[in-house]
C-alpha cells in the first residue's frame, strides 16, 4: 500500500498524543500512597482524583470536539495537546489535596479532547483498507502511554518523588512542533468546511438510538479497561501483595506489552472477520485470563496473567476508535466518537471507588474486586456488541469514496 508522507505523519502524531496523554495520566496511579502521605489525606480522596480526571473527560470531548468541528482538526489537536501537557506539570506544585483535586479535574477536560480529535482526524485520512491495523495501533497508544509511564516510574520515581514525576509530564507539547510542521488537515472536514450542516443537537435527535447505544456500550468498555488498569499496580501489587516499586512497575510494564499486542492484533483482525466480531472475541478471552490475572500469589503467574489479561481488554479497545468513526454521523465525527467515548468514561469514572469499597468490604482483596468488574463487563461488551449496528468500510469523504469505487471497478474488471 503506497501512503502518503501525510498519511504516515497524520498516524504518528495521533498515536503519539494518545500515547503521551495515557502516560501523563497513568503517572498518578503509581503514587496514590505517596501523595496520600504528603498531603496527609487518604487513598479514598487520592483516589477521587482519577474519577474526577474521568468524569471531566466528557466535557473536554465535547468543547474540544465541537472546536475541532468548526474550525479543523490540526489546530484543535495542537491547543489540546499543549493544555494537557501544561496542567500535568501544574499538578506537580500543588500545595494541598484540594488543589490537586482541582487541577486534575482540569486536566480530565484537556485529556477528554485528545481521542476524538486524533482518531477523527486519521480514518478521515488513511485509506479506508487501512483502518482496522490503524485502529489497533492508536489505541495501542492508551497502553504503550501506560508502558511509558510505568517505566519512568522504574527509572525515576525513588530519585524524584512524585512532584517531580508530574513535572516530566510536560514533554508531550513537544508534539505540537511536529503537528505544525507535518500534519494537514483531513480532507474530509475541508469538504465539509463550507457545505451546509445540521446542528449538532439535530444531529442527536435524528440518531438518538445510535448515540445511547454508544454510551452503553462506552460505559461498559471503559469498566473494562478502568477496572482492569487503575487500582493494579498500587493498590493490588503493592497494598495487597506488598511488592516493592520496581518490582510492580515492571509487572505492569508486561502487561502493557500484552496491550499493545492485543491492540494491533484485533484492530488487524477486524478488516477481515468484521468489527463486532473481533470484539466480541477478544473481551471473552478476559474470561479464561481471570484466576491467573487475580487469584494468583506469585509474581511469575501474576505477570503472565496480566499479558494475557490485557491482550484481551486492549484487544477489543483496538477496535474502537475504527468502529465509533464509521458509526459517527458525518457533520459531527469530531465530536461524536470522543463524547461518546468520554460519556461511557464519566458514568464508568466510579469505577476505582467501587473497587475501593469492595476490596475493603473483603479484607482489602482487591483482586476480588477487579475480577467482579473485569468478568462483568466482559460478558456485557460481548451482549452489546452482538446486538450492535456496524459500517465497515464506509466512506468518509468523497474522494474517498471515488478511490473506494475505482478500486471496486478494477477488481470487477480483473
């Protein structure tokens, strides 16, 4: 397949500030017990500041959608990055828990931007044959920012504490120097840009059922993904199994390997077997992953099944951002996946309290309470998405779909 240089620099830029968004918000959940500590609060408050970085998401994704909607993907894309990036270092000189709590509500408005706006921006670019493996590669760019993060906290975290440790999360602004330099905007929304188009509150009215279907299933999702990563490397690896930073720190390192493996191997899977299909396969592999990835008590074990776990979540996340593009109303793509995306995050945003509660509500097991959740939903996503509408392949522009056609007619004649 011959791409163009704007087509790779269109991929690279959305995987990077996927990747580097996750990264500044998977640091905080390695230092829940130290920032509890120095600010001489408890983990249950800490904790309150992932559902606020959750529930702020929806909002972020629907101003910076409708941004992005009305004046372009590129530049929206720049403004977001540069405000995630700044908030993340803010949080590192907040001087009380009420502070922090603040920002990191802040900063869920500029993380809840980044997703929508990238994956709109790239299947409204690539070639339509290509959205399956892109998909799965930019998701994978949720777990590699985790990988990320875990990694530094490997290297850094003991010298640096955790000030210091948010402070580093104003590296992705870089990003935005390359996205001036080597991204255009999509063609999609330049064709759009001066047509007529309906409001956005039209829009929903019209596909209302779509819209509540997303959400459904967005919520159920984003428990997947929540109650499989955020209360795992502090508070079952090191409350509950007393390991020491490095070592947790590279047991989840392992299992964002799996991640990403799972992502690209599933968004790949979905060109050929459909988008629902590969989904709903790989959020019942989390069923068999459960007793090794919760119940066990070795670190061998316990990290094998964490790769397995996770290629099963990130597996069927890899299909997302291809699948919510092709089912987005056209007028809205900017908007629609994100604050779908986003919405299903904020009613899945309690998601650490509850596992929280049922850990302690059982002698602190909080392997128990993830593997409550994870089988949960993952039956759930199965249900819903067997159900569920799909566009494979749909066009999202007109030059689009005259390549689509083109290449139709050739194979025809051929």
């Amino acid at each position: 397949m011959n791409w163009t240089k704007t087509q790779r620099n269109v991929v690279i830029a959305a995987y990077l500030g996927w990747t580097l968004d996750a990264f500044d918000f998977f640091l905080m959940v390695f230092m829940f017990k130290d920032i509890a500590t120095d600010l001489h609060s408890s983990l249950q408050v800490v904790s309150t500041a992932v559902l606020l970085t959750l529930g702020m998401r929806p909002v972020g994704a629907f101003l910076f959608g409708r941004l992005a909607d009305r004046f372009g993907r590129k530049p929206t894309l720049m403004w977001n990055i540069l405000a995630y990036s700044v908030l993340e270092m803010a949080s590192g000189f907040a001087p009380d828990m009420t502070t922090l709590l603040i920002v990191r509500a802040l900063f869920g408005v500029a993380m809840g931007g980044e997703w929508g706006i990238g994956s709109a921006l790239t299947m409204e670019t690539i070639p339509a044959s290509a959205r399956g493996t892109v998909s799965g590669l930019l998701q994978a760019g949720y777990p590699s920012g985790y990988f990320l993060a875990s990694l530094a906290v490997y290297l850094f975290y003991d010298q640096l504490g955790w000030r210091y440790m948010f402070v580093l999360g104003v590296v992705p602004a870089v990003l935005v120097f390359f996205i001036r330099q080597g991204v255009e905007e999509s063609p999609a929304w330049k064709e759009q840009q001066h047509a007529p188009r309906m409001g956005i509150f039209e829009v929903l009215r019209r596909d209302w059922k779509l819209a509540v279907y997303g959400i459904v299933l967005m919520t159920a999702f984003n428990f997947f993904s929540h109650g499989s990563q955020d209360a795992y490397p502090n508070l079952f690896l090191k409350v509950q199994h007393h390991f020491d930073t490095q070592t947790s720190s590279l047991m989840t390192a392992v299992a964002n390997i799996g991640a990403i493996c799972g992502g690209l191997f599933f968004g790949t899977l979905s060109e050929k077997i459909g988008r629902r299909r590969a989904i709903l396969i790989a959020a019942l592999l989390a069923l068999p992953a459960l007793p090794f990835w919760a119940f066990a008590s070795t670190p061998l074990i316990l990290g094998a099944g964490a790769f397995f776990m996770q290629i099963a979540v990130q597996g069927a996340w890899g299909v997302v951002p291809v699948h919510l593009n092709e089912l987005s109303p056209p007028e809205i793509r900017a908007t629609f996946p994100g604050f779908i995306y986003q919405l299903g995050n904020l009613l899945a945003a309690v998601n650490l309290n509850l596992q929280v509660w049922i850990a302690q509500a059982n002698s602190d097991n909080y392997g128990l309470a993830m593997a409550i959740v994870v089988g949960t939903v993952s039956i759930a996503i199965a249900l819903l998405v067997a159900f569920g509408p799909e566009r494979r392949g749909v066009a999202m522009s007109d030059a689009q779909a005259a390549t689509q056609a083109a290449t139709q007619a050739a194979g025809v004649t051929a």
